[in-house]
C-alpha cells in the first residue's frame, strides 16, 4: 500500500515536456497489457496525444541541450578521483547515444503516423466530446472489434517512431531524479518559503508527504524564491490553505 505521495514541479519546458511523456508512456504500457476495447481506445489515444505533443518544431534542440548539459556536468566527474569510473562511463555513453539518436533522424517525429489517414481521423475527432463514438468513426468502431492480438500488433507499430524517444525521456529523467537533494522541512501554517541559487540550473522541485495528510503543494518558482502553499483535499469547496504545521520532503533536482 502506498504510504508517501510525491509531487514534481518542472523548472522547465524541457523536463515539463518529458514528464509528459513519461506519463503518456505509462497509460500506454498499462492499457496494452489488456485486450478490453476501452483499454484499447485509452492506449490509442495515449499514443495520439503523444503526436500531439511532440508537434513542436524545437522539440530536438530541447532534448539536446540538456543532454549536452548533462554530458558537460559528468564528463567534468572524470576528472575526480573518488568517483565510480565505471559507473561514469556507461552514464556517458548512454548520454552519448541519445544524443546521436536526437540528431539521427532530421525527419519530423512520428511524421509517418500524420501521414496515416485512419489516425488522422481519430486524431481530428478527439477534439469533439464523444466524438469518436461508433456513428462518427464506424472505421474505428470495426477495428476495435478486431482480435485483440491484431490491435496490439498495431498499436506496437504505431508507437514504434517513439521508442527512441522514449528511451531518451527516461535517461533524462532518471539522471535529474538521482541528482536530488533531499530536505526534511516543515511548513508553519501550511507555508514554505525559500530562497534559491540563481547560479544553480535547477530542472525540478519534488515534494514527498505522507498520503494520509490529504495535502496537496502549490508550488510558485522564479529565479531567487521558491513559495509552497499546502491546500487540503476538498472536492466539494474551495481549496482552502491548511492551519496546520506541514512536515516533507523537498528535493532539489539539478544538473
């Protein structure tokens, strides 16, 4: 049983981007693990909105950067004596190889899947409440009747332009999660201020809690100030700052 929830705040557009990624790619493993056809229509829409997102023209130059900035930060490790120099190395060429594979392709990603007409037309009709219901898409309605091991097999197909993508999302946000810096804080009144490092090229902020607290950050980033307001769970009115002495822990995720 889950007993510490955690929250993750991006200090970027290029984490903010990878953990959007991360959690279409986990609704994605999830609903293809089921043969059901709703879990089928959620791993397709996963992979839709995947498209969607990596839309952006820039998309490979932000990936680069903090590659490069993560290649810039361990390459300087090798020069330390009391450092894991195997450990090192495999992080490197990982990083290394990522970064190939962003330069690799100079196509548009997933740029075959807009191509596909059957996809532009569940993609088109996503945007309309229920729109992709059987009498909109009677196509769609028919290929998700089909046997569940053809609707894996395509699905597989049409997530196969992101898996490299995806490797690359999880290396990032694996190396930004492992460089934390963990404290153990209280929020007096449910409220937490701080002052940062405008040195310090910070990619996320992570609050750990106690589930059982019913609490949940607002989390306010500028250059010299981090702000915390603790809200408690209410789904009938107003969120409302708790009065109470909030204990957590914040992680300070850097290159």
């Amino acid at each position: 049983m889950i007993e510490t929830i955690i929250y993750e705040h991006p200090l970027n557009e290029t984490i903010r981007l990878c953990l959007r990624l991360e959690y279409l790619f986990k609704q994605i493993d999830y609903h293809s693990q089921h043969e059901a056809e709703w879990n089928t229509r959620a791993a397709l829409n996963a992979v839709l909105e995947i498209l969607e997102v990596v839309e952006r023209p820039d998309l490979k130059n932000k990936l680069g950067q903090i590659l490069n900035q993560y290649i810039t930060a361990f390459s300087a490790l090798t020069k330390l004596e009391n450092v894991d120099k195997k450990l090192l190395a495999l992080t490197l060429t990982q990083l290394n190889k990522a970064m190939n594979e962003v330069h690799a392709n100079q196509s548009k990603v997933g740029q075959e899947l807009r191509n596909n007409e059957f996809l532009n037309a569940i993609l088109q009709r996503m945007a309309v409440p229920a729109g992709t219901c059987a009498f909109n898409l009677p196509v769609y309605h028919l290929w998700l009747q089909q046997p569940a091991n053809l609707r894996v097999k395509n699905l597989a197909l049409w997530l196969e332009p992101f898996e490299f993508l995806r490797g690359i999302v999880a290396l990032i946000l694996r190396l930004t999660r492992d460089s934390a810096q963990v404290e153990t804080l209280m929020a007096r009144g449910g409220f937490y201020q701080a002052m940062l490092d405008s040195n310090v090229a910070y990619q996320m902020i992570g609050i750990a809690m106690l589930l059982k607290e019913k609490l949940y950050p607002e989390i306010s980033v500028g250059r010299y100030r981090l702000t915390i307001h603790f809200f408690e769970l209410n789904i009938k009115k107003r969120a409302c700052q708790t009065s109470e002495d909030v204990s957590f822990k914040l992680s300070y995720c850097r290159v």
